[in-house]
C-alpha cells in the first residue's frame, strides 16, 4: 500500500479497488474541520477520499459521509515524575505489579527482530483469528521496524527460559504507542504483562517521550482489556470516526450527510 507524507507531515495511503483509486487520510492532527478538508482537496484522486481524524470533527457540512462512528483510546501522559505516575496506579494494578515484582521475572528490551515467524507476532494473528478482528499485517509491523530504525522496541518477560509475555511499541517522535501484546497462560499467573507495561512506562519516561497511547478501548467484548489499560492512570479521548468524501458527489450528498452526522455523536 504506498504511502505518501505531504508538506505537513500528514500520511495519505493509497490503494486501488479495480480501476477506482481511494486514498485515505489517517488521523491526521489536522487542526480543524477546514484544515483536514483543504488537505483532502488538495489529493489529485477520481476516486474517494477516507477521513478518519485524530478527534471528532463535524464534516457533514463538506459532504462527507460518516462510515464507522468514533471509537476512543486510552493515552498515558508521561510528563509527570515517577513517583507521581506510581501514585496514579489503580490499587489492584499496583498490587498485581507488586505481585509480579516477586516472581523472579526477568525482562528484556531490543528492536524488533525482522522475522514474520516470532512467537509475538504469531500469538497476536492466532487471537486476531479466534476473537474476529484485524489489526496491522505482520508485514506492516516488520516494514515499520525497518523503516524507522530503533523505535520498534520489544519487552519480553522471561520465567526462566520461557517467554511468558510481550510488548511491542513503536515510537514516533516524543509520543510511542502499544502496539501489541500478548501474555501466555504462565505470563498471566506471575502478572508479567503488568510488569512489562510499567517497564514500557519507566523506560518511555528515561527517553523523553510525553505520551503513551495505549490503544482503543473496547468496554463490551474486551473489558479485561479496557481495565487493564485504564489501570495505568490513562485517560480515555475520543477520535472522530471514519468517514468518505467523495468531490463529484459531496453537493448532492450534503443533505444525507447533515442528517447522518448523529452517528458521529456530533449535534
């Protein structure tokens, strides 16, 4: 999938579906609806234009339709000393990591290895498989630690000599973000995701990353999930969901897309 980065560093991804080109604009730190939408102009495309900004933006009044409603995530900030981090530690986090601190676990940092085979890579797609949903292609993950080297950074928990958990985050400037995760039965006895993750925060904090986005927040199917992200003191902040302008048809498409703009939780 090509990829390009205009003048402002927003990140446009192209792709074609048969003859018809789409291009889609990433969250992009745009900052306003007339902001994202000269940037969507300014794409020479026949074909769609996917928006899908960092925050809620109302778009319906430029023809954009709205496609999948907005999601939030959880994001850490890193600014304040660690004590103060550790202090905003839910108690049954900080005592599971208290538990972990005790198990004789042993943690490890590298960049990722170039191997679509790795154990982490492989749990992740056998999950994505069993719960129904998709993520970045492995060789998407492997492109980026290729691209941008150094800041695709694995943390592994070992348990002896077995691989009990792992964290993959990549870095972008002074934010990072958690990219995968994955805990093995034995990982989840001895707490070692907890450990990793306040691994991942003490070592972000000694590079001078600010924030910590720790992903999208998913209440109904992945409450453990959500519980553990929020028990870090992450706050949640919603994105702005997905939309299409397509120019030919955004006139005639305006009146649909006003009424449609509820989905986005906009008034």
């Amino acid at each position: 999938m090509p990829v390009q980065r205009l003048n402002d560093g927003t990140l446009v991804l192209h792709r074609k579906f048969g003859p018809l080109p789409v291009q889609m604009i990433a969250r992009p730190r745009a900052a306003s609806a007339t902001h994202l939408m000269d940037t969507a102009r300014s794409l020479t495309s026949r074909g769609p234009v996917i928006l899908a900004p960092d925050s809620p933006m109302r778009l319906h009044s430029n023809g954009a339709l709205p496609l999948v409603s907005p999601s939030s995530v959880a994001g850490l900030d890193l600014r304040p000393d660690t004590d103060s981090l550790m202090a905003g530690l839910h108690q049954k986090w900080r005592n599971r990591l208290k538990h972990a601190q005790r198990q004789d676990l042993c943690i490890t940092r590298q960049n990722m290895p170039d191997d679509a085979g790795h154990w982490l890579l492989q749990a992740d797609s056998l999950q994505q498989t069993r719960r129904r949903y998709r993520s970045w292609p492995i060789a998407l993950t492997l492109a980026y630690g290729r691209e941008n080297r150094g800041q695709s950074k694995l943390f592994t928990a070992f348990w002896g000599r077995e691989p009990v958990a792992a964290i993959l985050i990549l870095r972008h400037g002074v934010q990072a973000s958690y990219h995968i995760g994955h805990s093995r039965a034995s990982g989840r006895i001895t707490s070692a995701h907890t450990l990793l993750m306040w691994s991942v925060i003490c070592w972000c904090k000694t590079k001078g990353i600010e924030h910590l986005e720790l992903g999208t927040l998913d209440t109904e199917e992945g409450q453990g999930l959500a519980r553990f992200k929020l028990g870090t003191g992450a706050q949640t902040r919603r994105l702005g969901g997905t939309w299409v302008w397509w120019p030919p048809f955004s006139h005639a498409l305006r009146p649909i897309a006003r009424w449609d703009n509820r989905l986005m939780g906009n008034s």
